[in-house]
C-alpha cells in the first residue's frame, strides 16, 4: 500500500510555525458564529432580538 500524500500535515506545518493553537481558535469562532447565525434564521430571530435575549441570559 502506498501513501496517498507525502509530506507533513496541515496541522504540522502549522505547529512548526506556533500558529496551530491560533489557526484553531479562529476556526472555532467562525463555526460557533456560523452555528448561531443559522438558528437565528430558524427562528426568524433579529440581531437586535438575539443580542436582548444574550441580556437576559446574562442578568439573570
């Protein structure tokens, strides 16, 4: 059986650099805000709406 890619991994590459940790931190975020912006459009909710429900949350 052959190897179908040589070389390192993405992941390596980016650990030589240091920017693994960093790289991951903004792919998170991008898919957390991608996670919220599609319930609010299941829910027809506004940012407006979103953010006094946040409020809420936060105060009680």
């Amino acid at each position: 059986m052959t190897k179908p890619h040589v070389g390192s991994s993405l992941d390596d590459f980016l650990a030589e650099d240091a920017m693994l940790q960093e790289v991951t931190a903004i792919a998170v975020k991008r898919v957390i805000a991608w996670q919220i912006q599609e319930e609010m459009a299941s829910q027809k909710l506004t940012k407006t709406a979103m953010a006094k429900r946040c409020i809420r949350v936060v105060l009680h």
